[in-house]
C-alpha cells in the first residue's frame, strides 16, 4: 500500500509543474501514428526547445533529454527512434536528417579516480554542434564534444568521437573515421 502511495505522490508532484505536464504530454504523443502524431509531438516539442526553426519533424519513438538545452534549425528531421541527450548543448542545423536510432550524447560520467565509484564522480558537459545539410545514418552515436561541418553524411552504424570534422566529410565505422570528401563533379559537357 506505502507503494502505490508514494506511486500517486510522484504523480502528483509531476502533474504540479509545466516541465512534468509537457514530459506526460509527450509520453502520451511519442509513438502516436500518422500526421496527427507528427503534429502532436512537435506542438508539445517545440515550447519547450531553446530554439526552433519551422518544419521540425520528429518520428514516432524519438526521445529528448534536456529539451531547453536543444537548438533546431529549418527543416530538421528527426528520425524514428532517436534519442537526443542535451545537457551540454545541442545545435543542429538547418536541412539535418538524422535516421532511425540516432543517438547524440553532451554528458559523460567522469571516471578518473579508481578510488571513488564512478557514480559519485559527477559528470562533464560538452556540447555538440551539427551543421547545415547533414545527414547522420541509421543507428549512429555521436559522442559529447563532436562538431559536424556543414554537408557532413554519417554512415550508419558509426561511433563519432568528440572532434571537429570539416564541411563535406564523410564519415563511417566504428570508431568513425574520414572515408572521403564531398565534391561537386566538374562539368564535362563544354
């Protein structure tokens, strides 16, 4: 019985605050179908993003952490599945697709005393930044601490690390590495 008390508490308490009514608002709407689920997910979203472009569109399944801390541009998809982790910051630009099972991370535990548990070491913040006209495949991690040029594609699969990659890079494996660049094809036709 003290159970399903402190069960109803919790409700309540969550139900007493904007951020708690949003978070069960979006629950509710998170794997809805069709366009009515885009739009419902995206009105509840957006009022509580940093900033926000028009045209977000976020698939059914996405997840948000630290949605105040998330900075959208034009036009960005976010693919089904995602889960976006904000703490840090999170910048992603104008015409970004990011496929199914995305997963972006700005917070990390810290580790760096083996006589202390990890869990009472804190954490640290590092923001991440996704360019313009990115394309992230399917199933990738971007780790904290990553800056995605403008045009930059992910291949599926890949683990990006924290570092900065120039505009137009292609990136793919595990950890993820340069596999080559974008380039416009010299017009042969004169």
């Amino acid at each position: 019985m003290k159970s399903i008390l402190r069960i109803i508490k919790e409700y309540v308490w969550t139900i007493k605050t904007a951020d708690g009514r949003s978070d069960l608002k979006y629950e509710f709407a998170r794997n809805l179908p069709s366009t009515f689920g885009f739009s419902l997910r995206e009105r509840i979203i957006m009022k509580r993003l940093k900033s926000c472009g028009p045209d977000l569109r976020i698939h059914p399944g996405a997840r948000f952490r630290n949605v105040h801390d998330i900075d959208f541009g034009v036009n960005v998809t976010v693919g089904v599945d995602n889960f976006l982790q904000a703490a840090g910051g999170l910048t992603i630009g104008d015409h970004t697709l990011l496929g199914p099972g995305v997963k972006i991370w700005t917070t990390n535990h810290s580790f760096e005393d083996p006589d202390t548990i990890i869990r009472k070491q804190g954490s640290s913040y590092k923001e991440v930044i996704i360019g313009r006209d990115v394309w992230v495949g399917a199933n990738c991690f971007i780790m904290p601490g990553t800056t995605l040029g403008d045009g930059c594609i992910v291949s599926a699969g890949s683990v990006v690390g924290a570092k900065n990659y120039p505009p137009f890079t292609i990136l793919g494996g595990n950890p993820a590495r340069v596999m080559g660049k974008r380039q416009k094809q010299n017009d042969e036709s004169e």
